[in-house]
C-alpha cells in the first residue's frame, strides 16, 4: 500500500471505529432504557397490589384506620405520580429509537468495514476509494444530521467495556473456526 493509500485507509479507519462506538454506544443505551423498563413496570405492579382493596385490607387489617387511611392515600397517590411519570417516559419507545438507530449504524459499520477490507486486498484504485468515501462520508453526514436518540453515561460506559474488554465487535480465528463451516473456511 502506497503512502496516499495509507493516508486514505488512515482517515477511513479512523471514522469505521467512530461508527463502532455510535452503534455500540446506542445497542447500549437501548438494553440500559429496556432493563429500567422493566425495573419500573415491576414496581408499579407492586405497588398497584398493595393499593387494591383486597391488599389493603389483609395486609393492614392489624393496624387501625387512621393509620390505614392515610397509608393507602399516599400509596395511590405515589401510584398515579409515577403511573404518569413513568408513561411520559416512555422507555419503551426510547429504547426501541436506541435499537433502530443501532441498526443503522451498525450497516453503516459494515460497509466501512468492506471498504477497508478491499483496500487492504488491493482491489480499488485511489479514485473509487476517493468516492466510496466521499459516498460513505455523506450518509454518515445525513445520519448524523437527523434526530439522534438520546444516550447516557451509563452507556458510554458500557459501550467502552463492550469493546475494549469484552471485544464485542473483535472476531478471533479461534471463533471464525468454531463457528463456520471448515469448507469456508481459508486454509
């Protein structure tokens, strides 16, 4: 590879491992948004048992009603305070915008990935690497330009174990030979 290829290949790298982080960042957010989902759901369900009447009356049936009363008002009205909440939220539908951005980029990644694989091999002139940049570089524009769902510390974090611990978007030969058919396999 030439010193203008590298440079090339330098600069592409560079925004492949961007897209990497984007993509993993947002596949993060999404399982962090869906698991407080759940957490939330778990909660209101608890504490709609304890507000129903059946509940109530065999749970604190030992206590006297002035203490019971006051109880299941401040119970039902932290029900209906975070039965709003948490429906205005909406983590549902802001993990489901995290999966769906994920998704795009993690297209977006592969065809970065294709074009370093061909430039590597050889196979492009400096032109066509020139265009299939300059192609790449203004969709990943467009995609940046749109509405990019929000995404947290918290993900971040988990995006950084993601990739650098665990190697998420790493394929070892070890795994390519566990996992593909020996006749598809180079020698």
């Amino acid at each position: 590879m030439d010193e203008s290829t590298k440079v090339l290949y330098r600069e592409i790298l560079e925004r492949y491992s961007k897209v990497i982080w984007t993509h993993e960042i947002h596949h993060c957010q999404a399982r962090i948004q869906l698991e407080q989902n759940r957490k939330r759901n778990q909660f209101l369900t608890v504490l709609s048992v304890l507000v129903s009447a059946t509940a109530i009356t065999n749970i604190f049936k030992w206590l006297p009603e002035e203490i019971v009363l006051p109880l299941l008002a401040g119970m039902s009205l932290t029900l209906t305070f975070f039965t709003v909440k948490f429906k205005a939220d909406n983590l549902g539908k802001l993990a489901s915008e995290n999966r769906q951005y994920a998704a795009i980029m993690h297209n977006l990644r592969n065809r970065y990935a294709g074009l370093l694989s061909e430039i590597k091999a050889g196979v492009l002139s400096k032109e066509n690497i020139v265009l299939r940049r300059k192609a790449l570089e203004n969709e990943e524009n467009i995609i940046y330009s749109g509405i990019v769902p929000v995404t947290s510390p918290e993900a971040v974090k988990a995006a950084d174990k993601a990739l650098k611990k665990d190697q998420v978007a790493t394929t070892t030969d070890e795994e390519i030979s566990l996992i593909v058919s020996s006749n598809l396999q180079m020698n």
